[in-house]
C-alpha cells in the first residue's frame, strides 16, 4: 500500500507562527518578573514552547518558568532549568502566579483563578469564547478567524488583562510569516472580508467598523478610536490613524481642528 502523503495544515501552521512569536515576548517578561511564571500547553506545540524558553537558558536557573503539558507526555528536549509537568486535563491545573495558556476547544473556569493570567484558544469559528474569557475577567480580547483558499477556517481568540499584552499580541498576529493561503478574517465584520497577513494590511474593515463606532456614540478623539480599534477588531491601535485620515479625505469625516496631523485630541464625527 502506497504511503499516504500527509498534507501541510496552514492553519496550524499560522497558530504555531504566531503562539512562538508572543510566547518569546511573554517569556521575556516573566524573566524579568520575580514572580516568574506557567506555560499550560494542550496542544501539540511543546517542543516549539521548548525551542523558545531555550533561548533563555542562561537565565531559567535564576528564574521560577513552569510548563504544564495537558493530557500528553514530554516530547524531551526542555531546557535546564525549565520545571516541566503533566496533567491528565485541565480541569488537574491550578496555577496561582502568571499563566499563559495555549488550549483547544472548552476551558473549565476554574483555569482563569488568580492574576495575570492569558490564554490562546484554538477552536471553530463562533463558538463564543471572547465574549466568556471576557466575563472571566481577562478584559481585553481579540478574536481571528484563519481563512484557507478552500474556504476552511479556524479561530485563535487571544484574551489578556492587560491591554498592553493585546497591543504585544496583534504586533506578533501581524508580524506572522504569511503562509500561502490563509488570510484574516475579523468574526465581528459583517462583510467577511479577507485580508491578506501583513505588516501594512488592508484597512477597509477597520474604515467601516470605526464610522459605524462613530456613527453610534457621536464625535469622539483619535485616542478614543484607536482603544477602539485596539479592543474592538483585529487591528493594532495605530492602524487606526491611517483608517481614519483615509476616512477624512473622502469626506465621510469631519475633523475639528480642521488641518495638520491627525492627532490623539483631533475630535472626529460622521459627516451628514
């Protein structure tokens, strides 16, 4: 029997992508921490979180970095210094000091118990985990869905306390190698338009989402629009300037002052 040629999967592909990229961001700060810090893997990216927390090595006996590996044994190859467990599911994790989670699917909430916890969720697409993490108390969420050619899609929700993290999240979320074939897709626009990875992406999503933001409360600041943007959609807070000086040159906005620099104080509202 001919052996059967085991297809890339571009959706993982993009999630392992860019869980490496935070998790070298989050590690760097956990080291800096005196509390240090738990990685919760329960997906198949150990070895990957391994590589990271190797890049550290000189710097993981001096500090307390934890990986918990959730319903699968050790792949081998963790670094000195690094403390590594199992557990048999999530509902045996209990970490008291700052977590980042990596999981697939349904989350007890007994795993967001404590501060500083952050967690990256893989799923389908809708199945409403931003809005319950956020219930959970980590405010500050972002939710994409992975859009295959073929028309395929899977989710990655990432949700924070801290906004700065989210701001660090979507910098690595952007920064992404852009791997043939997926495309974003923010779940909260309601045109679906697919927009390649990129540094410089399209912004006509985040054009519509911050008119229809503006049209709703009335005028608002380039700051208050750019939280917006931060908090709202699947774009950076400074993508927010360059939707909305587009926004003005065609006349949908109006600016008060009404020249220079768009400016956090510029007031803006919805021309008509």
């Amino acid at each position: 029997m001919a052996e059967r040629v085991r297809r890339p999967d571009p959706h993982g592909s993009v999630e392992r992508d860019v869980l490496v990229r935070y998790l070298d961001a989050w590690t760097a700060t956990g080291l800096r921490s005196p509390r240090g810090g738990t990685y919760v893997e329960c997906g198949d990216f150990a070895a990957d979180a391994f590589r990271v927390f190797g890049e550290f090595a000189d710097r993981l006996a001096e500090h307390h970095l934890a990986a918990v590996l959730v319903g699968r044994p050790s792949p081998g190859g963790a670094p000195a210094g690094l403390i590594v467990r199992t557990a048999a599911d999530l509902g045996d994790v209990d970490v008291p000091g700052p977590m980042l989670a990596h999981l697939t699917g349904a989350w007890p909430p007994s795993l967001l118990r404590g501060k500083a916890h952050e967690v990256l969720i893989a799923d389908d697409p809708g199945t409403g985990h931003r809005e319950r993490l956020r219930s959970a108390g980590l405010g500050c969420a972002v939710a994409v869905d992975l859009v295959a050619d073929d028309g395929t899609a899977r989710a990655l929700v990432f949700a924070t306390a801290d906004s700065r993290h989210l701001a660090t999240f979507k910098n690595e979320l952007w920064a992404a190698d852009e791997f043939a074939g997926i495309r974003y897709r923010d779940p909260r626009d309601a045109e679906g338009t697919l927009v390649d990875i990129s540094l410089t992406p399209q912004l006509l999503p985040l054009r519509r989402a911050l008119l229809a933001e503006l049209g709703r409360q009335g005028p608002a600041t380039v700051a208050d629009l750019q939280r917006f943007a931060l908090l709202e959609t699947i774009y950076r807070a400074e993508d927010a300037v360059g939707a909305l000086t587009a926004a003005v040159a065609a006349g949908q906005v109006a600016r008060e002052p009404e020249r220079g620099r768009l400016s956090a104080r510029t007031v803006l509202s919805v021309v008509g």
